[in-house]
C-alpha cells in the first residue's frame, strides 16, 4: 500500500485529472500549451498576432522564428497583466514542445502558467553523510516570498531561465542563493527528474524539474547570498522525512524532490511503484 502521508503531496502537485475546459495553445504545429476560455477570449482583441480554429488557438502563421513569436508574445503581456490574467515577472523562459525538445519562443516566467506552458527548474539535495546517517541541507525561505514563504526548501532550486541549460542554472542559483563555489556546485550529480501539472490561481503548472545530489563536505555551511533565503540548517535525513510525512512545513514541490532522494537512498519503500509512477505524471 502506498504511504498516504507521502501520496497526499503528489496527488497535491497533480489535480487535474484532464484538459477538460482548456484550450490548447499552439506555435506552429506544436501545442505548447493550454488556457481558459476567458484568456482565449481576451486574445480575440489581438487578431494580428493570434489566430482561433477547432484546435484551439495559436500564434499567426507568419510568425515562424523564436523571435518573431517572442516578440509577439511580449507586447501582448502588458494588457493581459492588467486584465488581471498574469503578473510579468521580467524572466524571460524559454517556450519548448517537449522539456528536450527545441527553442520555439521565449516568454515571460509568470505567463507561464497562464499560456499553460511548461516551466523547467533544478532542485538541489545538500548532502552530507556521516557515521551516524545521511543529512540534509534544508534552506527556511524567506518570510516575504510570494510563494511559500518560511517554508522548507532544498539548498538550491531555480527555474531554468532562457539561454541557460540546468547544469549553468545550478551554478549560477548555487552562488546566488547559498554562496557555494562554482567548481564544488559543478560536481553536483544529476539524478533524473520530477514532474506534474498543478491548476492554481496563476493557470496551469507545468513543471519539469531536473533533480541533482550534491555531496557537501563537513566545513563547508551554505550561506544566504540574496534575499530568497533567511537561513540555512543541517537536519538529519530522518528529521526532514518526518517534516513530509507529517506537516505541511515543505514547499509544495519540493515534498516531490525530496520523495524521490528517499526512494533513491532506500528511506522510504515502494513496494507497487506508485510513489515513482507518481513522481512523473507532467509533460515530457
């Protein structure tokens, strides 16, 4: 049987049971993504850029580079942030089919889920192992995020801006958000991915991200290098299982990270493979 205390943060991160309701949203012949029928309608004041047909809509035929349907993109962001539909954040990501698949456009981070386009990021485990068991470098996010704010997080975590693959975005969040050295964050260990399709208030979450195990030696105590985190503990493994198991103290996407290094490291067991199956229910 599947642990409930466990199973509750992936049916969590995944609460939509179909499209149902959405529209897909297309850049050529790729469907990118899916919206409301209240942005859709909102589109209908751009015919220029956006087109309607039985498949949903997509951008206008004559945008065929990234960066004609980037720009397109954009200069529709500043009418629909003050119809109240999205928040431009000033991050541009970049729009893919497929998390491996080619650049087709870039948008702004918190249209995303809005368009119902897929977000990449990396999560970083901070491990140190000693005599007495595996422990974790947690980071207590800052009281005045936007989202989560106090919560657990892993050492390091961002999205995956435009330009940037996820071993560079580990890098650079590495020395911005803990003060990590490039070449002890370089040796991180990919370790393979989490995915899910949340519906919140912004749209639909898509989100892919690339988990990486980064072993930290004894000395070595991360430090807060921005204001996305007021402080960083060393908690053993077992404590931090408990804090999943047992609150609602973790980010919610980082409960699925963190899930995926206890199956990894042997902590938790999965004797029908539903906590793994669980793990991988977002886009490609």
């Amino acid at each position: 049987m599947p642990d409930p205390a466990l199973t509750r943060h992936i049916d969590a991160c995944n609460n939509v049971a179909s499209p149902a309701g959405l529209i897909p949203f297309r850049l050529g012949a790729a469907q990118v993504g899916w919206m409301t029928a209240d942005l859709a309608q909102a589109l209908t004041f751009r015919p220029r850029d956006f087109h309607f047909d039985a498949d949903g809509v997509a951008l206008a035929g004559r945008l065929r580079s990234p960066g004609q349907r980037s720009e397109a993109l954009s200069r529709t962001l500043p009418a629909l942030a003050a119809g109240g539909f999205l928040r431009i954040r000033g991050e541009p990501f970049d729009v893919r089919e497929t998390s491996d698949g080619p650049v087709l456009a870039t948008l702004d981070r918190g249209a995303l889920p809005a368009f119902g386009v897929m977000s990449q990021g990396v999560h970083v485990n901070g491990l140190v192992r000693r005599a007495d068991g595996l422990h974790l470098w947690v980071a207590i996010r800052a009281k005045d995020k936007a989202v989560a704010p106090g919560q657990l997080d892993n050492v390091v975590a961002g999205g995956i801006p435009a330009g940037l693959s996820a071993e560079e975005t580990l890098v650079k969040e590495a020395a911005e958000e803990a003060c990590l050295p490039p070449a002890l964050a370089a040796t991180a260990r990919p370790v393979g991915r989490v995915s899910y399709v949340m519906r919140n208030a912004e749209g639909l979450r898509r989100d892919v991200l690339h988990c990486f195990d980064l072993d930290l030696p004894e000395g070595v105590v991360p430090r807060p290098g921005d204001d996305e985190v007021e402080r960083f503990e060393l908690w053993p493994a077992a404590r931090v299982l408990a804090a999943v198991r047992g609150t609602d103290d973790v980010k919610f996407n980082v409960n699925l990270v963190l899930i995926d290094l206890f199956l990894r490291e042997g902590l938790v067991a999965d004797p029908d493979g539903s906590l793994r199956a669980g793990l991988d229910q977002g886009p490609d």
